[in-house]
C-alpha cells in the first residue's frame, strides 16, 4: 500500500504536466479569449460564459484522452510515432511562440453592440470554442494523444490539471478583466508571456521526446 507522500509524488507531476501543457496552448491572443475579457469589461454573464468555456474544454480534455487512450491501446506503435509527433509540434509551437516574443502585438477589444440575453452569449461562446478547428487538433488530438500515454490510474489526474488550467485561465480573464485588460494591452506583457509559454513547449517536447525514446 502506498504512503500518501508517496502517492503525492506520483500525482503531482502528472497534474502539473496536464496544467502545462493546457496552459501553453490556450494562452495565445484569440478570439475565445478576446471574447471572454470583453464579457469581463462588460461585466455581462462572466460566470455563464466562464463555466461554459472551461467545461467544454474539460469535455474535449477527457473525450481526447479515452479516445486516444483506447487507439493507443490497440496499435502500440502507434503511440510511439504520435508521441514522435508531439514532440515536433510542441518544439514548433514553442518556437513560434518564442517568434512572437521579438515582435509587438497587443490583444485589441471592440466594445460594439448592445447587451446580450444569457442565451445568445452562451451561443457566441459556443462558436468561438466549438467552431475553431484548433481546438480540435490541440485539445482533442494533442493533449488527448499525450494524456493517454500516462499509466490508466494516474489520467485522470492529467484530465484534471489541464481542465484546471482552463477554468482558472478563463476565470482569471473573466473576473480580472478590469485589471488585466491594461496589463493585455501592453506589447510587453504578450512578449514575456510568449517567451514563457515557447520556454514551457520546449520543455515538454523534451519530456515528450524522453518518453518516446525510452519505449524503443
């Protein structure tokens, strides 16, 4: 039977690498996350539109790893050349990433339009999320495809971290948005955070890349 420190230690990498990893694909200048900060300066159903972003991304989360998990289980080689495959995407996206850190950009709100029904905000939220062809490839191939190459018990830890890092990305965009917004519109502040996330993509493709190697 395993000690609790003991199970902490094997949890916690898990949840972190999960938090990581949704972390660095979901912090980008966007139109999901330009419409969540307006909402916020708007001060316009933010909990509506914060639970609905970050609960349809834990549905992607955990569809993309018992889907992938169950792909993965019956072509093991298979997991082996995602993994591969992973591992050049996260250098590429961190790369890009750390592209976008030598130039100067800011996230631009347009505050047009009158205020909306619950139902027609949770609709355009709806679009931006479901409607965005990444979303797909990132949160449901990507992070699906490395989440099921975790051990069977600990993916739902993995499922975890990266469903927490959207409920507190979203949540700190909606009820921060009076204070962040100055902070977005800064070129500066999107120039660390790039450089951070590129840091951070770099690093799991390298843990990514350990893992595939280690199966040969």
């Amino acid at each position: 039977m395993t000690t609790l420190p003991e199970s902490f230690s094997t949890i916690a990498p898990v949840f972190v690498h999960g938090l990581a990893l949704s972390l660095g694909l979901i912090v980008a200048i966007g139109a999901q996350n330009a419409f969540v900060l307006r909402q916020g300066l708007r001060r316009e159903h933010v909990g509506s539109v914060v639970l609905f972003c970050a609960l349809a991304d834990a549905v992607l989360i955990a569809a993309g790893v018992l889907g992938m998990a169950q792909a993965l289980g019956e072509h093991p080689g298979f997991a082996r050349a995602l993994a591969f495959a992973g591992t050049v995407f996260l250098a590429s996206y961190g790369w890009q990433a750390l592209r976008r850190a030598r130039q100067s950009h800011h996230l631009r709100m347009q505050e047009t339009g009158t205020g909306l029904r619950l139902a027609g905000v949770i609709t355009q939220a709806a679009a931006f999320t479901l409607l965005n062809p990444h979303v797909y490839l990132d949160t449901v191939l990507l992070v699906g495809s490395i989440g099921a190459q975790q051990p069977a018990a600990l993916r739902p830890w993995f499922v975890a971290g990266a469903s927490f890092a959207s409920l507190f990305w979203f949540g700190m965009l909606g009820y921060g948005a009076r204070w962040l917004a100055p902070w977005f519109a800064r070129p500066k502040a999107w120039q660390v955070l790039d450089g951070l996330i590129g840091l951070t993509m770099w690093v799991l493709a390298l843990l990514l890349a350990r893992h595939a190697l280690a199966g040969l």
